[in-house]
C-alpha cells in the first residue's frame, strides 16, 4: 500500500498568509478552522481595541489596523502571538507527519 504524503513547506507559507489554511493543506480541517476563527477574533479586537467596542456592530472591522502611523505594537501583539503560535503548531503537525512516515531503521542480525 503506497501512502500519499504532502510536502510540509507550503503549509508554512499558506499558514503566513492566512491563519488555518496550513493546517487546512495538511489535512486538519477542524483545527485549521478553529486557528482562522481565533485570528479573525484577534484582529476584530485589534480593530476595536476593547471588549465592548468589539460587540458594536456600528464600529469598522480592521480600519485601525490600515493606518500604520496609529498602530502601536501592543495593538498588533495579539494577531501576531496567534499568528506564530499558528505556525509553530503547523511545524510540530508537518514534524509529527514526517517522522510517522518515516521507515525505522531496523538492527542488522549479522551481529555488527
């Protein structure tokens, strides 16, 4: 039975791009959906940079995050913490697939 594996790299690349789509490629749907929601969240509270204001319906989604000479960096710590959390989880799955796929060496029986 030959098992079909996928490079790992372009998992990394995707999950750059968008959050969840790595893990999406390497085959972990729910995860990769649940890594999308978590930073879509991120960003709607870097949007409205409180609890309540995120809530209102009447605020812009991510208006702040456009203009950069407003942005501080604890504004954007959040999508980034998930955003590197995302991809160091997408490396530990690709590094799990890979030694799973890996043969084990066996020992030689002629003693050497």
């Amino acid at each position: 039975m030959i098992s079909f594996t996928r490079p790992v790299w372009p998992a990394y690349l995707l999950s750059v791009f968008v959050a969840g789509l790595g893990h999406c490629y390497l085959g972990h749907w729910k995860r990769g959906v649940i890594w999308f929601l978590l930073y879509v969240l991120a960003l709607a509270f870097l949007s409205a940079r409180t609890v309540s204001d995120a809530l209102e319906l009447g605020d812009p989604f991510v208006v702040t995050a456009i203009q950069f000479e407003q942005v501080a960096f604890a504004d954007v710590a959040l999508p980034l913490a998930v955003l590197i959390v995302c991809l160091l989880d997408v490396y530990l799955i690709g590094l799990a697939q890979q030694t799973e796929s890996s043969p084990v060496a066996e020992p030689r029986s002629d003693g050497s």
